[in-house]
C-alpha cells in the first residue's frame, strides 16, 4: 500500500497503517505531535502502537527543536545481522548447547561482564574512535557521570524486554546472526534526564502533551542534550558491534572445522536523532521505532521470537522521511499479554525454536505482536526485501 493522509493541525499525518486499526491511544499521540509549532511533517510506519508521549513506529521532523521523548528512553535502540558460511546442514539436532555458550558470552537482562571488553581482543571490530568515544564521557551530564563503571561493564550485554540474539536460517538455507540491543542503562538514565530538563522550560508548558517537551536550537539545554544523545546513539552503536563480535567468537569455536567467515555486518538504529535535509530545509529527523530507508540502505525489521524477520533494502521514498518500520510492533501491552497467554501457549508459538518458554518471557509471545508479513506488506513502497529470516534460537533477557 501506499500511504492516506489524516489532517493534523500543522501537518497532514501520513500514514502507512490503516488508521482505522490503529489504537485511538496512539492515534491521540499523532494529532497531538501534529500542533507541535516546529513540525515539518509526520510519518506513521505499519508498526505504530501507543508509547511514551510520542508513539512507536512514527518519524517526526523538526526544524530548530528536538523532543527527547520521541526519541524514547533506549537511545540509539537497533539491530544488527550479519550472513556466515555456514548452512543448516552445519548446525546439531540439538541446539541448546549453542544456545548456553551465547548466553555465557553475552550477560542478558541486568547482567554485566566481570570486567570490560577488550574491544582489540574481538575479531575485526572497529577500534578507531574508541579512545575518544570513552573521553567525552566526561562532558555528559553530571546527573549521569557517575554511572561510568557500570556503563563500561553493560558495554556488550543485551538487556531485557524485546532485546534479543537469534541464530536463523535464510529461504536458501544459509544461516544469520542477528541481535536487537541499545544503549543500555546509560542511555535510559540520560534520556529520563533530559526529559525531565525539557519539561520545566517555559516554552513547553502550554503543550498539549507535557511529554512532547522539546529543546529549541540555539540554547545551552539545545547543545547539551544534542551531546549527550550522540554520545548515547554510539554507546549502542559500539554495543552491538561488541555483542556481535563476541557472538562471532563463539561460533568460530563451536564449529571451529567449519572455518565459518562472515560477510559484512548490517547495522541500523530505530531509536534516534539524525540531521537530514527535506525541500530545502535542514530538519531534525527523529525516528522511534523506524529505521532509515534511503535509497540503497539495508535495514532489519524483526518479526517476535518464534515467527521470523527480513533483510531490507530502503527505496529512498522522501514522503516517509526516508524511513521504514523497525519491526511488527506490539498489538497488545506486557501486561494484557501476561494476561491473555500461557507457559503452555507461549511454547506452542515458539515451536521449532530453541529458547527460553518460561513464564518470564509471556510477555514477547508472538501473539503479542502485529503479523509481521502484513507490516512488510504495508510498506512495499519504503522497502524491498533482500532475505527472509527464521529464528532456529533466540536468547532473550
């Protein structure tokens, strides 16, 4: 489909979701982003559900203001995938050992290494910039300065919620890693910081919505969170790349006579800022829950943990701000999702796939979430599809 406009007060909201299926919580959150006196133009992705001030699953460009809370709490949020050599005639009939040495590679929900990775230790990472990265840790925020040791040590874990590592298997049978992860609690703490600084500048308390506080260019509070939120996009960066290069250890070893090798790694935020220009004008792109989809960028949109995910590559479409979905996005909450299913459904659902099914994990049951094939369906004119996962293992928090 293409997209339908629905009249905003500022801007027309475009919409790559019927808006009759859309949750009239979130639909309430676009009209009110859509007064915002800064807006230049709004986009809604097929995965859009109800969140924080402003939704999940929506672009909103800005000229000369930012709002962190459509930014979200996981700055720099996002996924990464990488093909190997290996085959599904490589794998065992019995992946749960494969499944404990990931997850004795990469601490999960508020885990932490014992001491920090030795990012020259990981095989190809990208080492340049990581002295300089860990020295502007002393311009953040001084509400936040002190979390500097645990932020070393969650440097390369996964976390918890929908985070994810997932062993699958392309159509042709060629196997994937694949990892969803952000900036951890660092990102969180910095992020609740700056939203709590923006709520009490007087140009936001007639908004309609104290969650759409926004940062106007040009003012200190501007430049700091601006730093800030950088620093935090490349702490999830520089995340991912940690986990995936710890990931790729662990396979090296335990199929050490495959010699397995990896083609380049594919990389992309759902949760974050960047500076972009549209008819002319310098915006302030902010995408929660979308990833960039210029033309010729691969992208990651992930199904839940027992249906599966694709491989994309973005079609550079300007009317949705260059954007695509990050994912299927949630039909339902956590908690309505612990109500509805059991232990006994949620491993119905993930049938086939080596994972946790304990009822810790209720709340991610595919159930849960928007049929991912109707959200790539919805987005034809965003996205064209490279590759087709499935999961074989998922390691969650």
């Amino acid at each position: 489909m293409s997209y339908v406009e629905v009249p905003g007060a500022k801007v027309p909201i475009r919409m790559w979701a019927d808006p009759a299926t859309v949750e009239s919580g979130a639909m309430d959150q676009l009209r009110n982003v859509a007064t915002l006196p800064w807006i230049k133009g709004l986009a809604v992705m097929p995965d859009v559900h109800y969140g924080k001030g402003a939704t999940v699953g929506s672009v909103i460009a800005m000229h000369g203001a930012v709002c962190p809370a459509a930014v979200g709490v996981d700055i720099g949020c996002g996924m990464s995938a990488v093909k190997t050599s290996l085959t599904a005639n490589d794998l065992p009939s019995d992946l749960s050992r494969l499944r404990s040495k990931i997850e004795q590679a990469i601490p999960v929900g508020r885990g932490m290494h014992d001491d920090p990775v030795d990012p020259g230790r990981l095989h190809g990472f990208p080492t340049a910039g990581w002295d300089d990265f860990w020295a502007r840790f002393d311009g953040i925020a001084d509400a936040v300065k002190f979390r500097q040791e645990r932020a070393v040590k969650q440097m390369g874990t996964l976390g918890s919620g929908n985070h994810f590592v997932e062993f699958c298997l392309d159509e042709s049978g060629s196997v994937w890693l694949m990892l969803h992860s952000g900036s951890r609690n660092i990102g969180k703490e910095l992020a609740d910081f700056h939203i709590g600084e923006a709520q009490k500048l007087p140009h936001n308390q007639g908004l309609i919505d104290r969650d759409l506080a926004v940062f106007i260019a040009d003012t200190p509070q501007m430049a700091a969170y601006r730093s800030d939120l950088f620093w935090a996009q490349e702490y999830a960066k520089y995340n991912r790349s940690i986990m995936m290069g710890l990931f790729q250890d662990v396979v090296r070893r335990e199929f050490r006579k495959a010699k397995v090798t990896f083609d380049s790694v594919i990389s992309c935020h759902h949760n974050y800022v960047a500076e972009e220009r549209y008819d002319g004008m310098d915006l302030l792109v902010t995408r929660k829950g979308a990833i960039r989809a210029g033309s010729g960028d691969f992208g990651i949109i992930p199904g839940s943990m027992g249906t599966g995910s694709y491989i994309v590559k973005g079609l550079g479409n300007e009317k949705s701000f260059n954007s695509a979905s990050h994912g299927a996005g949630r039909k339902m909450s956590r908690g309505a999702a612990k109500r509805r299913f059991s232990t006994r459904d949620l491993e119905e659902q993930t049938r086939g796939v080596e994972c946790r099914k304990d009822s810790g994990v209720v709340d991610e049951i595919p159930g849960a979430y928007k049929s991912i094939e109707r959200v790539i369906d919805q987005q034809r004119d965003l996205v064209e599809v490279v590759a087709k996962l499935k999961q074989v293992i998922c390691v969650k928090g």
